[in-house]
C-alpha cells in the first residue's frame, strides 16, 4: 500500500464521524485509488470479526465513497464523444448505487444552485452569464446521470434522472420566461413537465421523491393555473403523509402556505404553519436520539417564523391573535434550546472506554506533531473536538426535559415582575418585532421595526470592537493612532444610541416608570448590552430600571420555579497570581467573603465540586478558556486545571446565584447559532440546578472587578433583587472618575430569575 494510502487509513482511525471520515476523502479526492479503497474494506472486514460492529459500518461506507470517487475521476478525465460512450460501456461494473448516489448528490446540488442564483436572499437582479454557466455545468451532470440510468437499465435510476431533469427544464423556463423568450420558456416547461410525470408516477421511487416530483409539478403550474397547483400539492402531501415521510411533508405545507400567502390568504397560512408546528411537537417528543429532535426542530424554525407573520396579519382584526404570535415566536425560542436546557444530562457516567482510548491516541498524535503540519494538527483538532462532544452525549441517561415545554399566554404573563415589563424580540432577515408584556398582558401589537438582521450584525460587531479596544488604550485618541481610523467609528456611545432608538425607543412609553425589565433576545440580537443603551440624552437604560436577561420565557419559568432566597452561606473562591490567575482575584474573593462573615476558599476543582453546590452563592474569580471553540471541555482555569462545562452540569447545586467574574463567561451562551444559546458556562450551571447566573459579555477590568463585587453583594444583603444590585453596583462603578466607559461598568449581565 502506497503511502498516501496508509497515511490516510491512519487518520481514519482518527475521526470519529463517519461524515468527517467522507469529507476527508472527498478533500484528497487526488490520492484515492482502489488500492486505499480494498485496503479500507479489509480493514472493515477486521474491525467486524473483532466486534468493532459500529466502526466496521463506518471503514465500509468510507471504502464504497472510496471506489465511487475513483470512478468518477476516471469519468470525467475521458472528455466528450465516442471516448466517453466507451468509456461508459466499457466500466459497467464499476457504477455501482454508490457511485450512482455519488452522481446524484452532486447533480442535485449543482441543480439546486441554479435556483439559488434565481433566487438570491437579497432580491438582487442573477447575472445572465453566472446562470447561463451554472445551467450548462447543471446540464452535464444530469446528461450524465441520464446516461448512467440507461446503460444499466436500472428503472429507479432513470427515475432519478428524470426527476432532475425536470427540475433542470423547470429552472430553464422559469430563466427564459425571465429574459422574454417564451418559445424557450414553453418548450422547457413541456419537457419539464413530461419528466417529472415520468418520476411522479414511478412505483421505483421513493415517496420522498415521488413527493418532490409532485412539488415541482405544482411550481410548473403557478399561481395562473390554480386548479393544478393545488391538484399537485395535494399529490405531493398525500404521497409524502403515506410514506411517512414527515419532513417532505412540512415542506409541501410550506409550499402550500407560501402560495396562500400570494393569495393573502392568512389564515391558511397559519392553519397549515400550526399543522407543521404542531407534526414537528410529535417528532420531536417520539425521538430517542438526540441529533433527530435537534434536526426536527432547526428545520422547524421556518414554520414558527411563518406562524408569527400569520398572526401578525390576523391580529389587525382580531387582536388575540398578538397572543398568538408571541406564544409561537416563544415556542419557537424554547424549541431552539434542544441543544442546551431541552435535552438534559440528568447524571453523569464514566467517559466509554473506545472514546476515551481514541481521544488518547488523538492527544498522542498531536503531541508528535512537528511545527510544520498544520494540516494535520486542523483535522486532528476536529477529530477531538467531535470525540469529545461524543463523550459528553453518553450520560446515564437523557431526557427530553419539560422545563423547556412552551409556555402558554396565561403562563408568561405569570411571570411579569411586579412594576416590570418583559421585553421579548423576534428577528426576520429584514425586520424585528418587539412585544412588551406587562403585568395585565400585553401592552398593544408589537412593535415592528424594519431594520435588516445584516445591519444590527454589523452594528453588533463594531459596538464589541469599540468596547473591547478601550479596554486596551486609554482614549479615543489613543485608538485613532493605534489603528488609524476615524474618532467617530471607534465612539461607543454612538453605536449604544443607535441601538437603542431601534431596539427600545420604539416600545419607550410602556417602559417609562418600569423598576425591572427582563429582556429576551432572539438570534443577532444575543450578546448585546441592553442596560448600556443610552438615549439622545445620553442616559443608559439601568439609570432609569434594573435590567436582567432570558433566553426565553420558557427558561426564565424554570429559573423563577428554582427560586431560593437565602444569603446566608457563600463559596468565594479567587486564583491566586502564582496558578495564573487574575491580578486581584485573590483580594476579591476575599472581599465577598467578608460580605458573608466568612473565609475565601482554594479555587480548585475538587473544592467548587464537592463544596460550591451547598453554599447559597458562589463566586468565582478566575479566568475562563471559552476561547472561540465552544464544547462541552471549555470551562473556566483554575489553580489546579480546568473547570470543565460536563463537570459543571453534572455538579449537585442548590445556590440561588453564581457569580462568574471572569473575562467574558458569558460568549458561548449569546451565539447567534439558533440552539445554541445556552451553549456555555451559564447553560451549564442552569443545568446544574442554579436559577441565576451573573456572568460577563467581554474582559472585566481587574481595577473595577472587586469594588462593583463588593458594592453588589453589599445591595444584594440590604435586601435588594439581583438585578436592582447589579444595577446598584453598575452605577456605583460608572460615576468613578475615569469609569465611565461601558468597557468598565458593563460587561455584566444577569440571565435567569431577577428576584
């Protein structure tokens, strides 16, 4: 065996998922030849007769990818004409399903980028040479395909031809009817048509495609032939709800929905939206493995967004519908925690043997690891990274957890806070709604404001650049010579202006007087400092109310039913500078000790534990290894190594709050990624029972870290609610001379319950 081959069944061994395993080959599609392809197969052959059953699978999978990416290598090196028809007669043997899925996978995907140029996200204008290329290269894959399907004389492939080839047609006219060539138009419409009845009406396809053919009949037909429109789609479900494929299903519903919608037709859209939503709820409760349910539910996201529009629309003559949209848009937020809070670790086990001796054969590798292979250090990093997610899947056991079951209208208005407000946001690509919940429900429609998701990223992006560079230099004046750009790019309170008159200034009237809010971001808008948006004035939101954070009200019920009350006991734990810990870690762990009328304690591992969990506050000052990888292994550092997130989870906790001053605790738990919310160390200790969390969005100042500690904790005993003391504390830190920048007063935030 050569040695690229050898080298690349080592790295197999090294990555744990069978989808890595395949992108490896198809990223050293120059190296693959049958020699590596027989090898991979002998190799499953021995991991089988050893018990390796699992693994086995995956060493075959990656040997049939092997001899299909061969084959079409040797395909498309033999250029058009007679040499490719012999070629093709010639290795019949070769075209085996694999190779044949291979084939499909990738015209499918040439395919569908014709509809992407077609319909860019952005409503721009596609440029007549990019189609006419991408139709042409579609065109030679398909022509292929069709091809194949006939030497073999395989029925089913053919099937699939005629299914793209349709699909390609269709795209074709939809493009001629564009540039105002009808005859074109017509004539690919017809031949579109004649291959798609071809796949519809085929006993060899699966439903899933028998389903698709039906949906693109239906979009052949448009809006001016409703009559068949509506026969297809109907088709299209029936084949779909037969078959029990469920998500082809939801999909044919949003087609259905998307032409109600052209026909303003809105409550068949939210009648076949909450048929979507409610098909997703039985999926999601019926799975038993935990990427399924996370799977249903990314996919379900469409459907909440386009239940929310429904209501909005609905709501303009029938105001309960406002209720409805705030429960879907809620509902929507609880689905997308599956990932964090949903599914839940209810105990920890022992890491399985075969992980843990393959994530020790990858941590030995990559300590042989010359300076020079960055190449392999990258996959080898992956390789870990996804063994490690795999370790922290196999708790004892898992369960989907009713904390995060959607609330009801009655339910959230429960959980106003006395002379507060819930301010909860739901984002669209180029729009965001804002629903004010006050204590006797809602406070009027939603507010919409038309601001793009692109816009608030970029405001986002530089408003954290801002913050975090005065953290480094002094004065503006400093930034502008270090980084040479103008003063006015580089003024946060510019940027904190500017999200407050799109993100609060249009709901302002019904906040006015408010003593708590409790805001509840949803995607881009994860990671913003709320209480640090100031007015044209000037004045920050928590000059005028306290502020605390939720990732949806579904969480925030689950952290109001863990309420607990008492201060009597608190686990104050600091790193000393000798185990690298901050500068005054030390001096301010012991100041909240003294809050307490007791010591500081070790900052290590086995202290916080065995010991944190029982005292009714924990405080932690440390630094943290969150870095830009977020996985169940990042943490925080302590003096005798890391503080893992899995440990963390796992850990028995009764307290009523931990504190995480620590540079920026908070990042992993406001990624804009839908479901990954709650993807750190604050998801991690509401995991472990703890209903309040106070932890930072970027680097906390050591000069400020222990005065606004103990200027909190000071509040907090004087009888004060853990938002009213953080406000207190912000305060108290913000009228210091030379404090006032937001860099030092408010990286804190508070997510969970306020009281």
């Amino acid at each position: 065996m050569s040695s690229e081959s050898a080298e690349l069944v080592s790295r197999l061994d090294l990555v744990v998922s069978r989808e890595e395993g395949l992108e490896l080959l198809r990223s050293n599609l120059a190296t693959l030849s049958d020699e590596l392809g027989g090898a991979l197969s002998a190799r499953a052959r021995d991991l089988k007769s050893s018990g390796e059953s699992v693994l086995s699978e995956d060493f075959l999978a990656w040997a049939a990818e092997t001899h299909a990416l061969v084959t079409r290598r040797l395909a498309q090196s033999v250029k058009g004409g007679e040499a490719a028809k012999e070629f093709l007669l010639s290795q019949q043997s070769r075209f085996d399903d694999a190779f044949y899925d291979l084939c499909f996978r990738i015209s499918s995907a040439k395919v569908r980028h014709i509809w992407v140029l077609l319909e860019p996200g952005d409503g721009s204008t596609p440029e007549a040479a990019a189609v006419a290329e991408a139709l042409e290269f579609a065109w030679q894959e398909v022509d292929f395909l069709t091809a194949i399907g006939k030497i073999t004389n395989n029925s089913k492939r053919q099937a699939q031809a005629s299914l793209l080839l349709g699909t390609l047609l269709l795209f074709r006219s939809q493009w001629e009817a564009r540039q105002g060539h009808k005859p074109e138009a017509d004539k690919a419409a017809a031949e579109s048509g004649e291959a798609l009845q071809l796949a519809a009406q085929s006993s060899v396809l699966p439903a899933e495609l028998r389903a698709l053919a039906e949906m693109r009949l239906a979009a052949l037909a448009g809006p001016s032939n409703q009559a068949a429109l509506t026969q297809h789609q109907e088709a299209a479900l029936s084949i779909a709800t037969a078959g029990k494929v469920w998500d082809v299903a939801r999909v044919v519903r949003r087609d259905r929905a998307y032409w109600a919608k052209e026909r303003l037709d809105w409550q068949s859209v939210w009648n076949l939206y909450r048929e979507n939503i409610e098909s997703s709820e039985r999926e999601i409760w019926g799975a038993r493995v935990l990427s399924d349910a996370a799977n249903i539910e990314a996919q379900t996201q469409a459907d909440y967004e386009g239940a929310v529009e429904a209501c909005l629309e609905l709501g303009k003559s029938d105001p309960a519908f406002y209720e409805r949209a705030l429960e879907n848009a809620e509902k929507g937020k609880a689905r997308a925690f599956l990932r964090g809070l949903a599914t839940l670790a209810t105990a920890l086990s022992s890491v399985p043997p075969k992980l843990a001796e393959r994530r020790n054969r990858i941590l030995e590798r990559m300590s042989d690891l010359s300076a020079s292979a960055a190449d392999e250090a990258e996959t080898l990093a992956l390789a870990l990274r996804t063994v490690e997610e795999q370790i922290w899947a196999h708790p004892r056991t898992w369960a989907l957890d009713m904390r995060c079951v959607p609330c009801s209208y009655e339910e959230m208005c429960a959980l106003v806070p006395r002379d507060g407000a819930i301010v909860s946001y739901f984002t669209f690509a180029d729009r965001l709604l804002i629903f004010v919940l006050g204590e006797h429900g809602l406070a009027g429609p939603p507010a919409e404001v038309r601001v793009p998701e692109s816009l608030l990223a970029r405001w986002k992006v530089e408003l954290q650049l801002v913050i975090r560079l005065r953290g480094d230099y002094q004065s503006v004046d400093d930034i502008q010579r270090k980084v040479d750009m103008e003063v006015g790019a580089l003024n946060a309170p510019l940027y904190l202006r500017k999200f407050h008159e799109a993100l609060l200034q249009p709901v302002m009237p019904h906040l006015v007087g408010k003593r708590l809010i409790v805001v509840v971001p949803h995607g881009v808008l994860n990671g913003l400092p709320f209480h640090a948006f100031s007015d044209a004035n000037g004045r920050a939101l928590v000059e005028d109310t306290a502020v605390a954070y939720a990732a949806g009200l579904s969480v925030l019920r689950w952290c109001r039913a863990l309420e607990r009350n008492e201060l009597k006991t608190c686990f104050a734990a600091g790193v000393c500078k000798l185990a690298g810990g901050p500068k005054c870690a030390e001096q301010e762990a012991a100041a909240v000790a003294r809050a307490f009328g007791s010591n500081p304690v070790r900052a290590t591992r086995d202290a916080v534990l065995q010991n944190a969990g029982d005292c009714d506050v924990i405080h932690l000052s440390c630094h943290s290894d969150m870095g830009r990888t977020y996985t169940a292994f990042s943490g925080l550092q302590l003096e005798d190594g890391p503080l893992r997130q899995r440990e963390i989870a796992g850990m028995r906790c009764s307290s009523t709050l931990v504190t995480l001053s620590a540079c920026e605790t908070a990042e992993a738990d406001t990624l804009v990624k839908s479901g990954a919310e709650l993807a750190g160390l604050v998801g991690a200790f509401f995991r472990a029972g703890c209903p309040s969390v106070m932890a930072s969005l970027w680097p906390v100042a050591d000069a400020v870290a222990a005065p606004l500690a103990e200027t909190f904790y000071a509040a907090l005993k004087g009888g004060a609610n853990k938002a009213e003391a953080l406000r207190q504390a912000q305060l108290a830190v913000k009228a210091r001379e030379g404090y006032d920048h937001p860099y030092f007063w408010a990286p804190f935030i508070l997510w969970g319950n306020p009281s």
